[in-house]
C-alpha cells in the first residue's frame, strides 16, 4: 500500500511552495534535527502508522533595528501595543523552522 498524507493536491502544493519561500529568504528548515531540502519536506505531511505526527517551532532571532536596514516583508511583528513600542528599536526575525515528530498518547 502507498503512502498516505495529511494534504493532497493545491493544499500540499500551497504547503510546500511555502516552505520553499522561507527557505529561499534564507531560513533554515530541519526535519528530525537535520537540515531538510525540498526533496525530504513531504515525509513532514505522511501520516504515520503509530500515530505520531510532525510538529513545527518556529525559532526566532531578536535583532537591533539600526536606520532602514531590514525590508518590511523580512519583519514579523506582534499585535500588542508593548511590543509595538519596542519595536522601534529591535524586531525578531524567523531563522528557523524545526519539525521534530511527536506521540500523542
């Protein structure tokens, strides 16, 4: 029997377009601890026999602000107002994304 997958069609196309778009604003992906390419992302989306499912953080970097050093689109910003204020002077910036399989028991 063939592998099955959490998405399928436009929906896993959309998923993995996206992480090729972080990956090519240099954003490192990591499956299981090990840096992924295109060719390994779709094991992320398998459905697994025991359970188990891919989960992904999101780890940020926390960088000083200097002049307009950093292009809006490379920014991810909170909603709250005290990060706002902050956010003059410093921003955080994803620089990874990390799947590591978890058990749900």
């Amino acid at each position: 029997m063939g592998k099955r997958y959490l998405l399928y069609g436009k929906d896993r196309q959309v998923f993995l377009d996206g992480l090729q778009r972080f990956q090519d604003r240099g954003v490192l992906i990591l499956i299981d601890k090990k840096k992924a390419g295109p060719e390994d992302w779709n094991r992320i989306l398998e459905i697994q026999p025991d359970g188990s499912f891919y989960m992904g953080d999101y780890i940020m970097e926390e960088v000083v602000v200097r002049g307009d050093g950093l292009q809006q689109s490379e920014v991810l910003r909170e909603d709250s107002e005290a990060y706002k204020a902050q956010a003059q002077r410093t921003c955080k910036i994803l620089r990874e994304i990390r799947f590591d399989r978890v058990y749900n028991r």
